[in-house]
C-alpha cells in the first residue's frame, strides 16, 4: 500500500509540473534572456560554416530529389527501420557548443531538466536557440521529406530541442522508449567517452526484443529515425557523452493521432508552443 501511495503521489506531482510548465518556462526564457552572458554568442544564429561538408551535399542533392547522389554520404543504418546516419557538424562547432553548455550549466540561471527520462541535459529554447531550431529544422525537412513523406517529413512546423549528459555519477544509460516527434535527429556532440551506443528495436507497432540494432556514436554524427521508433542507449563506461535531440513534429500528422497516447487528441489552448497540435 505504501509503495501505491508513493506511486500516486509522483503521478500528481508530475502532472502539477506538467499544467504549470509553460507558464514557468515563459518565466525562465524572460528571466535568462535579461541576465545570461554567453559564452559562445556566435552560436545562436545558425551557419553554414557549423556544417560538415558533406551534410550541405546531402542537404542541396535533397533538393534535387536526389536520392542516388544523397547515398553517397549517408549509411543506412537500417533500411526496413528506416535508420540514416551522416555527418552533420564540424569539430569546431561540437567543442564550442559543449562550452557554452557548460558555461550555461555552471551559471546562477534556472533549468529545468530536458524531459521525463533524462535528469541532466539542457532545454535548448530556453537559453535563446530558438531561431538556430527553426532554420535547423527547415534544413532538415529537406531530408526528412525524401525518406519520410508520409509521416510528415515535408509538413515539420515545430520543434523541441534538448542536450543529454552522460557520466559516471549521473545519467549512465537510457531505457527503452519512443519519442514525443514524427521525425528525430540524435546529433553526438562530444566529448571523449566509451560505451553508451544507441540500440534500437522495431517501431512501437511492431515490438520484437530479437530486432535489435546497435549504433557507435561519432562526434559531429546525426543518427535520423522515426519518433514512434523504439530505442534506447546502452551505459555509458568512461567518460562524458554529450548529444543534441532534435524532435521535429508534424501537426498535419499528429492533430490526427497522438504520437503518445494513439488517440484523436482533443486540443486546448496552451500559453506556449506546446507539443506541436496546432
């Protein structure tokens, strides 16, 4: 009884965080963007120059609807799962980020943890990238369309975004989930670490622990996939991994079906973004 009791007392906790989330998010961005110092100033506007080489050719042959010429530097980590990896961001970008991050870790500011799973990580509009987002999703949509036209991958109108850390002490691993998106860019983006390999299974409809497959991070490496495509991330053994979440959301897709609860969503009006329903 005691354990049902401490159980029903965190779901309403949770569910008190979850109503007055926005209203303190608000609250949070106001308050950091009249007192944060940045480090790295020049990261929140983004450029071309953040990009590895390779990833502007996957970007302009999707333009082209290119698909043969795309492949050239993509891996397809699974084409039944619909898995892609390729480069994304320079080294130069990765360490810098990391820097900022910390910088904004150490501060005086208030945060809030990036979701319900991971306990150290940073909510990236919070901290003002919010038009780095957006021109990153809209790049995005550009590959997401070839491989994902039917869940959304031309009609993306939000995002979320978020930094996860994992270290002895503190986040070590990932259980088994979905995400709340149609379309995730996992991006590695430091530091020296090993273990902590991304698995994946079947999507949520199609559950079969004998379908696992394993991804290596690489710094600078974007693993793109389904938002209803079961995954996790293995412990990590040694040192700090760093990595941003990119969730891109389709309202065209999920003011049709929720992508959490699989159901006809009933839409409210909220004082932020949201979670994409428009």
């Amino acid at each position: 009884l005691t354990l049902i009791n401490s159980f029903i007392f965190k779901i309403k906790i949770e569910k008190m965080r979850r109503l007055d989330f926005d209203k303190k998010s608000i609250e949070r961005r106001k308050f950091i963007a009249e007192n944060y110092s940045p480090m790295n100033a020049y990261l929140y506007t983004l450029d071309n120059t953040f990009f590895d080489t390779r990833f502007l050719k996957i970007v302009e042959a999707a333009k082209k609807s290119n698909l043969e010429q795309m492949l050239k530097y993509i891996d397809v980590v699974s084409k039944e799962q619909r898995i892609y990896s390729f480069p994304v961001f320079t080294r130069k970008f990765c360490q810098d980020f990391i820097e900022e991050i910390n910088h904004f870790e150490n501060s005086a500011m208030p945060k809030e943890r990036p979701n319900t799973m991971n306990k150290y990580g940073i909510l990236l509009n919070e901290i003002g990238f919010d038009d780095f987002l957006t021109s990153m999703r809209n790049i995005v949509s550009q590959i997401s369309n070839i491989f994902y036209a039917d869940w959304g991958g031309k009609d993306l109108d939000s995002q979320k975004a978020f930094t996860v850390h994992y270290k002895e002490g503190q986040d070590l691993e990932l259980a088994t989930h979905f995400d709340n998106s149609e379309i995730t860019l996992n991006i590695c983006v430091g530091n020296v670490f090993t273990g902590g390999e991304l698995f994946f299974l079947n999507n949520r409809d199609c559950y079969d622990v004998n379908s696992i497959i394993r991804f290596i991070h690489d710094i600078g490496r974007g693993v793109l996939h389904l938002g209803n495509q079961l995954h996790g991330a293995m412990p990590i053994e040694s040192g700090e991994r760093y990595n941003i979440i990119f969730w891109m959301r389709s309202s065209k897709v999920r003011n049709k079906k929720c992508p959490m609860c699989q159901k006809a969503p009933e839409l409210v009006p909220v004082l932020d973004e949201g979670d994409g329903f428009m």
